[in-house]
C-alpha cells in the first residue's frame, strides 16, 4: 500500500518531486499494524510541498530478524523551522499513540528538523506486539444475523 501511494503522489506532483525507495530483508510471514507508517509518509510529503527547489523523499525501510527500522527524510524550507512549525502534527501524534498501545515499550522513534532535511527513524520490534482482543460484530446477511467475534490484531 505504501508504494503505491507513493506513486499516486508522484503522479499528483506531475513527476517534479524525487523519490527514492529502498526496502530490504525478508518481508515474508511479517505483519506491522495497519497506519503506522502511513502519517510519517504523508506528512513528509506535506513538509516537502514548502521547499523551493526541487521537492525530495527517501525511503528506507530494512526487516532484519524481528526489528523493523525505518528512516525517512524529506527536504524542507528553512522557513519551515523558522517560522515555528511543529515537528509533530495531529496525526504523527496519534501515531505514537497507537505505537504506545500496540507496541508499547517495543519502538523507538526520533523526528528531527535541521536546515533543509526533516529525519524520521522509527524502529518497531515485530515480535513484541501487544496482544489486543477487541470484540466486533459481524453482519451475516443471508440470515439477516450479527455475529459476535473475537478479532486478534
């Protein structure tokens, strides 16, 4: 999903943004909750928009053993600091809520701002997920009946 809307925002930008992407490692049998990395990509396009010259991302996701690391960068305007822009918006803020809840002391994420370059280095222990049961109903329409359901994320 991340690389295609990547691309979707390559096509939004009329191809003038450089994005480069590198994933690596074994990427079979590993699962990463849904919208965790989603805000940061999102908000490094967000950041770029504001740069005068040539908008820039990059990309680098790795998978080694268990741990996810993830480094984004992104060229920003140095008014982008200057003019007292946070670091953490809404949803970059909702995300460390939910890396709290399902990750709990499992991740470690940095974000700094330097002159014209905005890091995000985000590592996520895999196997130390917190086990969460939430109970959702389940519409069964040939019987016109809800089913109660146990889901595990």
């Amino acid at each position: 999903m991340t690389k295609e809307y990547l691309l979707l925002e390559k096509m939004r930008y009329d191809d003038s943004i450089e994005i480069e992407i590198g994933i690596r490692g074994d990427l079979s049998s590993k699962e990463i909750a849904p919208l965790i990395l989603l805000p940061f990509i999102e908000n490094s396009f967000r950041q770029s928009h504001s740069v005068v010259e040539q908008p820039w991302i990059n990309l680098d996701i790795n998978i080694e053993n268990e741990m996810l690391t993830m480094k984004l960068m992104n060229g920003i305007s140095s008014t982008f600091i200057n003019d007292g822009n946070e670091i953490k918006t809404t949803e970059i803020k909702n995300v460390e809520k939910r890396l709290d809840v399902l990750y709990e002391n499992n991740y470690e994420l940095k974000m700094h701002a330097d002159q014209e370059i905005f890091i995000t280095m985000l590592k996520i222990n895999l196997k130390k997920k917190a086990f969460l049961a939430t109970n959702i109903s389940v519409a069964d329409f040939k019987n016109q009946q809800l089913i109660s359901k146990y889901a595990v994320n």
